[in-house]
C-alpha cells in the first residue's frame, strides 16, 4: 500500500494560511448586540450641529436605566426596554422618545421630539461608549474668560428682539451656565470655552438646546441658538456684572397690579405658558384699563 507523505514546509504553509483565517474571522465577528452598562457621549444632530450630552447606562435592580448627563443635572429615564439589538426609551413626563439599534459599544438611532399641534421631531442620534468629553476631545490651554453675568439681547428669525440674561461658571475650559431668555430659563447648559468661542448644550429629555458663541473684537460674545430642529435664534451678550435679580418690591413695580407664575421647566412648556401669560396680560390691561406688569427674573 502506498504511503501518504506531506512534506513539512507544505504542512507548515497550510497551518499559516489556517491560523490566518482564523484570525481574519475572529476579526470579522459581529460587534455584542448586549447593551453595555457605562458612560456614552451622546450627540444629536440639530441644524446648527452636533449637540452632545452624557448618557449613563446603568443596570439597577429593576433593570436598565438611562441618565442624561448635563453639568451637574442628571435626569433619570426609568422607562427602558432593551431588546435584541435595540434599546428604547421614553423620557419622563412626556411622550419623546429615544430610540437605538446597539452595536457594540456604540448606539445609533434617533431622538424624536413631539411639539405644539401634535409635530414630531425626529433628530438622528450616536452615542459611544467610553467618550466623556463634551464638544472638544483636547482642549486648549489658552481660553477666553466668560464666566459671570451678561445682559442678552435674542433676536428670532422674525426680526423680534428680547432681553435676557446669561450666567456663566468656569473652570479651565469646562462652562456650565444659565441663559434666561423670553420663553424661560434653560439651565444646566454645559458645554466648553475652545479659544475665543463658548460651545453649550443641553439635551433633559424634554428640550434639545445647541449655543455657539464668540467674542467679537468689542468683548461682545455674538452667535445662535438652536433648540430642536426648527427654533432658532441669534443673539449678542456683553458682560453685565453688576447685573441684579428683578422683584416685585421693586419702585417701578410699586402701585402696579402683578402676577407670579411658578413652572417647573423640566416637565412644563415655557412657550405655552408665555404664552398664556401675554394673553391673561391683555385681558387684564383691557378690563380694568391698568397696566399689568409681568417681571422675568
């Protein structure tokens, strides 16, 4: 019977070429359709562009549970349902909603927004785990100083000007602030000072808000503001600080009729309630032919 010899440098040649397949395939293994416990940086496209925020993904006893990371804010989303390479979520208080295929440690999908008269916004959505910055990945050392209060002048696409009131904390080039403007007050912007230009924004769930400023050569900070995917505005800020909170004891409000209207911004809608606001302001100066003062503090 005739033996089968195989010399060895053809063996050895085989067993590459296998060795190399195996790696190539172990390569090409589809990424975990697991969802991932962690810290995300999430971005929403809007059109004045990327707006991030922090997604924490966190498996508690009752399950998975999202925050959406803002400054210091952390809102909790217990509404989650994860399935086969799919997460969604609904934001509490309201019928938005976040919705993502899982790919490893990425997720990508969309956020969609519902507004006045029944609109539904739909803003695309990535998300990577692992990533903590918010705007800029390596900031530089030598930024501008925006931290303190600054009177806002808001301009919409109309033409129509407000006043409003900014204020800002920094540390090294981490900005977070307040920007009190004539719908309400956005707080915990976060964002970053990159050189001459202040980046914030905030995603809670509710809103989706996206600021881009820069100092011009007069100190001004000049830029826009967008908040989903139609608002928008620009706006000029100068340092105001020497800035003071209005009140009702005030002279100029003195012998006048007033009005205090407490909202809770997270679950309320500031444009509705302004609103209702100019409405009851009207009635009112039409029925008892007296002015009627309404403050923004």
């Amino acid at each position: 019977m005739r033996s089968l010899r195989v010399p060895f440098a053809r063996l050895a040649a085989v067993s590459g070429v296998l060795g190399a397949l195996v790696v190539v395939t172990a390569g090409c293994r589809p990424h975990s359709h697991d969802l991932q416990a962690g810290s995300y940086r999430a971005v929403i496209e809007v059109p004045g562009g990327d707006l991030p925020f922090g997604l924490d993904v966190a498996n508690e006893e009752s399950g998975f549970v999202l925050y959406l990371v803002n400054g210091k804010e952390r809102v909790r989303v217990p509404e989650v349902v994860v399935e086969t390479g799919r997460v969604t979520a609904r934001m509490p208080g309201s019928d938005n909603t976040l919705t993502a295929r899982i790919s490893g440690d990425e997720l990508e999908g969309e956020v969609a927004l519902l507004r006045s008269g029944g609109e539904r916004q739909v803003l695309p959505l990535k998300a990577k785990l692992g990533e903590t910055w918010r705007f800029v990945e390596r900031p530089l050392t030598d930024n501008a100083d925006f931290a303190g209060r600054w009177s806002v002048t808001i301009t919409d696409d109309e033409g129509k000007s407000s006043p409003g009131v900014a204020e800002f904390a920094q540390k090294f080039a981490v900005v977070t602030g307040t920007i009190l403007g004539p719908t309400g007050d956005q707080r915990f912007l976060a964002g970053d000072a990159h050189g001459d230009e202040l980046l914030l924004s905030r995603f809670d769930g509710a809103q989706a808000h996206l600021y881009r400023g820069k100092l011009n050569e007069h100190g001004e900070l000049v830029g826009e503001h967008w908040s989903g995917k139609s608002s928008h505005e620009r706006f000029v800020a100068v340092r105001n600080p020497d800035g003071k909170p209005v009140a009702l004891s005030d002279a100029r409000f003195q012998g006048k009729a007033g009005i205090v209207a407490r909202m809770y911004e997270h679950f309320g809608d500031f444009p509705q309630a302004a609103a209702s606001t100019r409405r009851f302001r009207k009635e009112f100066t039409a029925m008892v032919e007296t002015p009627l003062t309404v403050p923004a503090t």
